[in-house]
C-alpha cells in the first residue's frame, strides 16, 4: 500500500502532451542560433533529448530512470569536453546548458519542472546575445520571450484555449515594455559591458592583423562583413580618396611584415590640403587596439592616443562596437622632417632573399639621379608588366617578391605593396607598409559609407627629401580600376559573390535599407553609452546629472508607472461584471432557501452541497453552477452565455 497524501499537501498536476509541446517549441526558439554554431553532434544530441521526450508524451510511457538521465549527461559533458578541451568559457558552458535543457525536459513529469525548464529557456535567451546583438537575433529573441511567457501561463492555467494563453502573455509583455524601456533610457550607464567574458568571446573576431603575408589580404577581402561606417558632415570624399590609414608594418623577414616596436608620438595638425572632413565612425569590434581615420588625421577621439608613425591606437582593446568623432586633411602640405633611427629602419632589407628583386632596384639606383626618379621607375615598371589583380593568388616560395614580380606576375594588393616597399628599401628609399581600407560603398539611403572587410587594402609610403613621407599605391598603379571602381570591378567576375556585384541594383537597394536600419539600430540602441545618456538627459533639462540623479529619476518614473497600472487595475475591478452579479443573485435566492454559501466555499462545492440540500431542484443548482465555472473560468464569457445563466436563474424554483 502507498501511504496516503498528507491532507494539507499541494496536489502535483502532471504535465500534459500541449504543455510539452509548447515547452519544446519555445526552447527550440531559443536554442536555434547555439544549435547552428555548435558542432553537429552535439545539435543533434539535443534534438534527439527533445524528440525523446515528445516520444514519451505521446505513448504515455514512463520517463527515464535519474541514472539513466545522469548517464546521458556525463556523456555529452565528455563530448564537450573532448571538442573544446574544457567544461568553462562562453561556448563550452552555452553548449552544456542546452544539452542541459534537454535532459531537463526527461525529468519534467509536473509542472513545476516544466517551470524550471522554462526559466532556464529566458537564461538561454540571454546568452545568445553574448554573440550576437543584431536586429534578427533581438527578433527571434523577442518570439522567444513571448513563447515562453504563453507557455508559463499555460502551465498556470491548464484548461484554457491557447488563444487565451497568448492574449494574456502578449498583455503581461506589453505592461512590461514601459518600464524595460524606462530602464534602459536611465539606468546609470557604465562604459563597456556590464560583465567580463573568457578570452574565447573573441576568438571569432575578424579584421587586420599585426602582420602581413602573401594570401593574407586576398581572403579577408572575401568577406563581406561590416569593419566599420563613417557618417560625413557634409559631402564625403570621393573614392579614390578614401584611404583609411591602419596599422603600419615596419619589419620585413623576406616573407612576411610586421609593425614591430612601437613607441608614443604626438598629434601635429597638418595644414594647407584639398579640405578638412568631419565626420564619426561606428567601429566593429576587432579585438585590437587600433583605429581607423581618413587620412591625414587632424584630431584625436577621446580615449586615444597617437603613434610615432601616425597611427591611432585606443586605450583600450576594441571588444564592442566603438563610436568616435574626429576630423581629417586630404592630402596636407608635406612634413619633411624625420628621425634618422626612424629612417634607417625603413631601409632594412632581409639578406638572402630575392636576389633579382635587390638587383633590380640597384639598376634602378644607379640609372637614377634622384629617389623621385626610382620611384618613376618602379611606378612605370608595374604599368607595364601587365599583372593580374586577383583573389586566388597562386601561392608562393621562399622568395616571395622574386617569383610575384617575375613569374607569376599575379597577386592582390598586399603583394603589390610588399614588392614596391622592398625594391624601394633596396634601392635606398625610405619605405614602409599602410594596411587599411580603401573606398567603401556610400549608403543612397542615410548618405553613410559602410566599409566592408573586403575593402581591405594596403599601400605604402615613401620618404623623400623635402617631401617627406608620400603615399603611394602601387596596387592603383598597376590596376587603376580598383581604385576608380572598386574590388568588384578590378577582379575576375568568377571570383566575387552576386552581391558584391554593382549590376544588381535592386538587390543593393534593398542591402542600402537594411543597412540603414542597422546603423541606426547600432547607434541609437546598442551605441547607448554614457556620453549618449548625458545628451539624451542634457536635452530633458538634466545637463549634470549624475548617478544619483539618474537613479531618483530612474524610481520617479518607474512608480508613476506602477500607479498608473494600479489605477487601470483598480478600474477594471470596479467593472460591472455580468457574470458575477448573476452568481450573486443566485446565492442569494439559495440563502433565502437556507443554503448560505461559505465565504471559504468554490461555486463547484457550494452547487453540490445546495444540490443535496435542495434535491427538487438538484439538477437546475448543478447546471448552473457549471455554466459559471465555464463562464467564469473559462474562455470569454459571450453575451449569449451570460444571458441563458440570467435565464436560468430567474426561471429556477425552488421549494
């Protein structure tokens, strides 16, 4: 025998077969971004824990022991041990709380564990935005959300239609969307993110690097994503002047650049120019210190700093999306004065390398009365050996200048600047290395530049007497278009994507849309910072407004609206309620009979025991005690319902 249930004991209501579906449609939702990043076996691991579950539901077949459950568990944490070697870090520990979710679901028998599930379903939801925080993933976020709520009251209510379920969720989110957007305007704002993340939140993250090789320019050029936007006061500069200066690369090991030791320098406004451009970039996170300017830059954002060699570098590393301001001189009047350390460092030549390329440029040299006339000469040289411009470059040897020069005469821009820099080295030009960007697509929609990683770039600066350092691109002097058209027009058309091609244009317009909307989505919600707030605040009449201030404005706010629903509320409930005035009167006509109901008594309890005490009318006092339950508890009560109780009340004898 089983022991009997304590009386005071809450009753267990087992879950149904629509509460699991409902559960696992909301968890789907929620899983589907991690499901795609993860490695197949793990989704597929989950997806079978959810169908297990749907499977048990529908053949009301008993649940999996808990050492079975924990079996499946030790397994897959050994799975996503021996794929990440690690249990800890963002994507290991997101993986296991989704395998989690669904071994979960294995247990739930009552609703409270569907509860538990559920709540680890909103736990779910918010780290997805730990990759990603774009307009799609709020989206899908939000259904999410909306899914799971419906879901909760579901739980709660477990004979309502669904459509009533979804009614009142969307109702509990609505009275919730003032008070997060409340929230989100002021609540004190820090600088960066409000938690720290593992070093592999990062791993992902694409954009130049510290060095560069043959190959290593041609594949990021494949890649249509956004590295930054640029906002102009004003018209922008035309194409083949927008040359956005990087990092620059100093070392030369025959092979490879690198930008080697670095030291401070400081911000000398250049002067004279074709005009000065205002303008604002909206930074990609790429996890490295450096910022992108038009060159030449004529000021500082905040929270940087400037390079001996020009180059801007933040305080710290760039692991959000960053926003600053600064303003910059096309082509400034010439800065002739230079280090001699510096410049011995730019004539560096790796011995034993190249050999044809070192004599070469010695031709050059002595055929040469001045640096100009080298420069002439390496300029002509490219314009005439006919290269091909490519982003499959054919891979290269130890000496990787002599064979691009000689043989293979095929390459993209990173080869074309490497070979330019060191035939100038060897002829005893000063030169160096600029990584960057050139050009960028302007937006006919908000007249803002989006500038791709395929638009990454490299070119190189040589020093002449009273000149100073000079940019040129040899990669424009060999291929004009790209610098006139741009990548899609400078390669073979077998080598781009459709999208990336300008014929398209209805495609483009529509691209142009949503990347308007995503720049604004970038600035206005998730560019929300601290210098944003105060602007926002500053233009309510709060121009100093601290911590403190923001938070008693912060609880101003949010009690107005908590009296505001108080008020709805409180008007609600003085409603006439037709279907509770007729229970009313029912009681009362049973009271006069003798059969006062109980204040602690349910209409279902109260119908049975006047039933009982009134058995010549046993069957009108239950009939219309079930009408109330349905019209009460039930979906909607519709005028037809509330006007046959009416009826059946007043036509109710009783003797």
């Amino acid at each position: 025998m089983t022991p009997a249930a304590h009386p005071l004991a809450p009753e267990v209501r087992l879950v149904s077969t629509r509460d699991v579906a409902w559960l696992i449609g909301s968890l789907l939702l929620v899983i589907a971004p991690h499901a795609m990043r993860a490695s197949w076996w793990l989704t597929l691991l989950t997806l079978c824990l959810f169908g297990w579950r749907v499977y048990f539901s529908l053949n009301r077949a008993p649940l999996p022991s808990k050492w079975l459950v924990l079996g499946v568990a030790m397994v897959a944490m050994l799975g996503v041990w021996v794929e990440y070697r690690t249990l800890f870090g963002r994507q290991p520990g997101i993986l296991l709380l989704m395998l989690f979710a669904g071994l979960k679901l294995l247990e739930t028998r009552s609703h409270r564990d569907a509860a538990a599930a559920a709540f680890l379903g909103y736990f779910l939801i918010i780290t997805n935005f730990l990759y990603t925080q774009t307009i799609p993933t709020a989206a899908l976020m939000c259904a999410a959300v909306f899914a799971i709520s419906a879901t909760l009251v579901g739980l709660s209510a477990p004979h309502r239609a669904p459509r009533a379920n979804l009614r009142t969720a969307a109702l509990l989110l609505a009275h919730a969307a003032p008070i997060a957007l409340a929230l989100f305007l002021l609540f004190p704002r820090v600088q960066g993110p409000l938690w720290g993340l593992p070093q592999d939140a990062y791993s992902g993250m694409t954009g130049l690097s510290e060095t560069m090789s043959p190959g290593t320019l041609s594949s990021l050029a494949q890649s249509d994503a956004i590295a930054f936007r640029a906002e102009f006061e004003g018209e922008p500069p035309a194409q083949r002047l927008r040359y956005w200066r990087g990092p620059l690369m100093w070392d030369f090991d025959g092979r490879t650049w690198t930008i080697g030791a670095s030291s401070p320098g400081k911000l000398a406004p250049p002067s004279g120019g074709r005009g000065t451009h205002r303008y604002a970039v909206v930074l990609e996170p790429h996890n490295r210190h450096w910022l992108f300017a038009l060159e030449t830059a004529a000021s500082l954002p905040e929270h940087a700093r400037m390079s001996f060699d020009g180059q801007i570098i933040a305080n710290r590393v760039v692991r959000s999306r960053l926003r600053y301001e600064l303003s910059s001189v096309i082509a400034p009047d010439p800065e002739p004065k230079e280090d001699l350390g510096t410049l011995r460092r730019a004539l560096r030549v790796p011995p034993g390398f190249n050999p044809r390329t070192l004599a070469l440029a010695a031709e050059w040299r002595d055929a040469s009365r001045s640096d100009e006339e080298v420069v002439e000469r390496a300029i002509a040289f490219l314009r005439q050996a006919r290269y091909l411009y490519t982003l499959e470059p054919p891979l290269l040897g130890k000496h990787s200048v002599d064979e691009f020069l000689f043989e293979t005469r095929a390459g993209f821009c990173e080869h074309y600047a490497s070979a330019f820099a060191l035939l100038m080295r060897a002829a005893g030009v000063p030169a160096r290395i600029v990584t960057g960007y050139q050009g960028g697509e302007l937006n006919m929609i908000d007249r803002i530049i989006t500038v791709r990683q395929s638009d990454a770039h490299a070119w190189t600066e040589v020093f002449l007497r009273n000149r100073g350092w000079v940019r040129i691109d040899p990669t424009a002097a060999a291929v004009p278009r790209r610098l006139e058209a741009g990548l899609s027009r400078a390669v073979p058309e077998t080598e781009l994507l459709a999208l990336m091609r300008p014929e398209l244009e209805w495609l483009r317009g529509l691209r142009d849309q949503w990347e308007a909307l995503a720049h604004k989505w970038n600035v206005w919600v998730l560019g929300y910072n601290p210098e944003r707030q105060r602007d926002l605040l500053g233009s309510l009449g709060m121009r100093h407004a601290d911590w403190r201030t923001l938070t008693a404005a912060l609880f101003s706010v949010l009690g107005l609206m908590t009296l505001a629903l108080l008020a709805w509320s409180l008007r609600r409930l003085k409603r006439p309620d037709p279907v509770q005035n007729a229970w009313r009167a029912f009681c009362r006509k049973l009271a006069a009979h003798g059969v006062e109901r109980s204040p602690h008594e349910g209409p279902r309890d109260y119908a049975a025991r006047a039933a009982r005490a009134l058995p010549s009318a046993r069957r009108s006092i239950l009939r219309i005690g079930s009408l109330y339950i349905a019209l009460r508890y039930g979906a909607a009560a519709s005028a037809a319902g509330v006007a046959r109780l009416r009826r059946m009340i007043r036509e109710l004898r009783l003797t």
